[in-house]
C-alpha cells in the first residue's frame, strides 16, 4: 500500500495530494514554514495546467524563482531592501515596457544605453534628451549624435579642448573652448584661431587681442573698410579728427581738424579754420619722423614736410598746376578798356587801360616783395628797346602794382617782355608776360613755368 494521504479525493496520487483550497493559520508559532529535507536542489513548486513556479533557497546563498511561463508579474510594487539590483551571471540587465526593450546595461563594463542595445559609451541615448537643472557635472566627455555621423561633444576641464562640433556626414570639425584667454574658436585641432576676450576685444591668429580687433597675418577685403566718425557715429569717412600736426606717437593716416590755432607752430605760416593733413607715420612711435602733407579747405595751395623728429618743422608750398594745364594763357582785347588778362590762386595780372600799364595784384597769403625785369621795344620806327629791373613792394591785396608803363593804345605803339616771381622764394611758379600791340586790340600771352 503506497500510504499516500488524499483529502477530497479517494485517489491521492502523492504523499499528500488535496482537491481543494488549503488554508494554514498557526496562532502558536511566530512563523509559518515549509521546511525540505534532502538535497539544495528541493524546491516548493506550484503548478496548474498553465505551467508552473518554483522557490529554490541554495546554501550558495542565492535563492531561486523560476517560471516555465514567458514573464513573471508582480501586482504591488517591488522593494529591494539592500539597494542592489543585479543580472544573473554573465547576462546583461535589461529593462522592458510593453515588449520592448527600453533600458540596457551592459554586463561586461557598465555601459547604459536607453533605447540601445549595445552602448558604446557609459551613458548611450538614441532619442531627444531634454537635461533640466542648473549645472552639468563631470570630468568625461558628453556627446550628443545626430543623423550621418555630426555630433556636439563637450570635453571636460581636464581636456585641451572644449565643445567639439562636427559636421553632417563629414570629416570636418570644429572646436569651441574656454581658458584663461576667453572664448577660442579652433578647426581640425585645439589651437584657438579666433580669440573673445572679457573686455569684448577681438583676436584672429593670435591669443593676446589688445586691441578691438587684433589681426596676426594679411588680411584681404572685397567691401569697404569704414572707420573715423563724428559725434553721432555716422560718418564712416576713414577721416579723424587732430589738432596736432605735429603729436609724436600717433598713426598714419588722413585728419581734419576745425582749429588749428592751438598748435599753428606745427601747422604751415597763417594756417587757420579747417585743415586737411595727410600723416606717413615711422613705425616706432617712440620719435617723431613722419611725412606730411596739408591744406586748407578752400584754396589751392599744398603743403609738404618731413618733420625729422621735430613737431615744429618748417613747411615748404608745393607748386601745383591747374587740371588740364595749359603752358601759357593767351588773351586779346580792346586797348580803350581795361581788362584781367590772366589769373590764378596767387595773382591777377591786367591791363590798365587809364594809364597803359601791365599791374598785377596779389591773393591772400601771397603779399610781399616781387622781383620784375622788363624789356620793352621803342616806336616802330625804331627807337631802341628799355629794360628796367625793379623790386615791387606789393603789400596789399587789393592794389594794383605797375610792372611796365608801355602804351599799347596805338598801332605803331611798343611790345614788351617782362619776367615776374616771388622774391626769396622757389615755391612759386616765375611769370612771363608777353604783350603783342596791334593798334586798337591787343595781346597778352602769359606763360607760367
């Protein structure tokens, strides 16, 4: 007899077999056991036509829970009580919602993908990430992939370099990083090629930026460069403001200044209101060599120096022709009136038909003593010609001086050669007045060399 023990059933196929529900309620003992002798490989397992469960504690101090079924479920919340949380051996840990797998570390070296099966890196992620916090900590680096192999990777403080960003599906890449410099900018390595600096000044091939922008190398402009302003800032007319013709330790360069009075030791003899100066600066601003040009605003008139090292250098006028130039002026007129025959920024000549005298005027700036030598022919019935030289005192500019007392109001009158030019001086141009008679008309041809 097998001595098998059944309850609600008269066939008990095992020691103990019971049709129906079982209940144990000890109120003796503080704890319910089933105890199993024998072997660590004993289990209590529950089975139905389903499948089954098994609970296997081992004396390798691992207990075992095991379904033939495809997922095992818990209806409450699971706690681990120690804090650890670990896969079986040599499996990986992985983490599944509605059949697929969400979370992934890797068994062999920790790496944790989500929405990746094998991570390559600690942290893999392969969908939008949105980080909400004030600070991102760490001494790795983080790197953010995107389509056809471009990714953003931010290197830590330890690296040499800083936020690396790579194009779309190419091998170019570039590098963004702060030091103790500023922000730098570098291409295909770590060396900064644009400077930022905390004071806003500008660096390209270099690291120093002293000044607003600070360029090591050539550079090559298709547009225009604009600097130089008025109050308003906006000007852009690549002219500056300076008073100071003769200021040690500035720039080459194109100036204007309104005033020149303050300094008019620097600037040329009765420089006054608004000036133009054009400055060729020597590479060390610690002296004073330059070569310099100026003008007024109205006028003509040039003016040209090197300053040797000296603010107060003398300036020399520079001799200048009109546009066009023509050698000589020639001008016929009426001998009965009197008639301007040429002029230009330093003199007018005429004829003066009151008295038939050849007289010049002076311009503002050009007074002073004149040098004259004249040849003049006698009747044409042939009295011998006259030269005179002589010093005219021509002080004021609105005064005519007398060159020659030739009559030109007759036919048989004379002709006359006469020569004029600026005493003491070789920055004006010398005058040759030629005056042809022809009775009642006249000719003037002025040449100016």
């Amino acid at each position: 007899m097998a001595q098998n023990v059944g309850f609600g059933t008269l066939t008990p196929g095992e020691k103990l077999e019971v049709s129906g529900k079982v209940k144990l309620n000890d109120n003796v003992m503080s704890a319910l056991q089933l105890t199993f002798d024998g072997g660590t490989s004993n289990a209590l397992k529950i089975q139905n036509s389903a499948g089954f469960v098994t609970f296997t504690p081992l004396s390798s101090g691992w207990a075992h829970i095991s379904t033939s079924l495809a997922k095992l479920i818990f209806n409450v919340p699971v706690y681990e009580v120690s804090g650890t949380f670990s896969s079986w051996n040599s499996s990986n840990l992985s983490f599944t919602t509605n059949g697929t797998t969400r979370m992934t570390i890797l068994n062999s070296n920790g790496n944790t993908g989500i929405g990746v099966i094998n991570p390559t890196f600690k942290l893999d992620v392969n969908e939008d990430v949105l980080v909400q916090g004030n600070n991102v900590y760490g001494t790795g680096s983080l790197v953010l992939h995107g389509d056809g192999g471009g990714f953003v990777e931010a290197k830590s403080n330890s690296s040499t370099y800083g936020l690396i960003i790579r194009e779309y599906n190419s091998s170019d890449w570039g590098n963004i990083e702060v030091d103790a410099n500023g922000l730098n900018f570098g291409y295909l390595n770590d060396a900064s090629h644009l400077l930022i600096k905390s004071d806003g000044n500008v660096g390209i091939g270099n690291t120093t930026a002293n000044y607003k922008l600070e360029v090591t190398g050539d550079v090559r402009m298709s547009g225009d460069l604009a600097f130089g302003y008025d109050a308003s800032y906006n000007s852009h007319t690549r002219t500056q403001t300076r008073q100071n013709a003769g200021a040690m330790g500035g720039r080459s360069g194109f100036y204007q200044t309104s005033d020149p009075t303050p300094y008019s030791a620097n600037w040329p003899a009765g420089a006054g209101s608004w000036w133009h100066l054009i400055d060729v600066r020597h590479s060390n601003t610690g002296n004073n060599y330059a070569m310099q040009f100026a003008a007024s605003f109205w006028g003509t008139d040039l003016y040209f120096r090197k300053t040797n090292n000296s603010a107060s250098q003398a300036w020399s006028r520079v001799k200048t022709i009109a546009e066009n130039p023509r050698p000589y002026s020639r001008t016929t007129f009426t001998s009965t009136s009197t008639t301007t025959v040429y002029t230009d920024s330093y003199i007018s000549i005429r004829y003066n038909n009151s008295n038939a005298y050849i007289e010049f005027q002076p311009k503002s700036g050009h007074t002073g003593w004149w040098d004259c030598f004249s040849i003049s022919e006698g009747t044409e019935s042939g009295t011998s010609p006259e030269s005179v030289a002589i010093d005219i005192n021509a002080s004021s500019t609105s005064s005519w001086y007398t060159l020659n007392d030739v009559d030109a109001s007759t036919r048989n009158g004379p002709g006359a050669s006469i020569w004029l030019a600026k005493e003491s001086s070789n920055a004006y141009s010398v005058y040759h007045i030629i005056l042809l008679e022809h009775g009642t008309y006249s000719t003037v041809i002025v040449e100016v060399k």
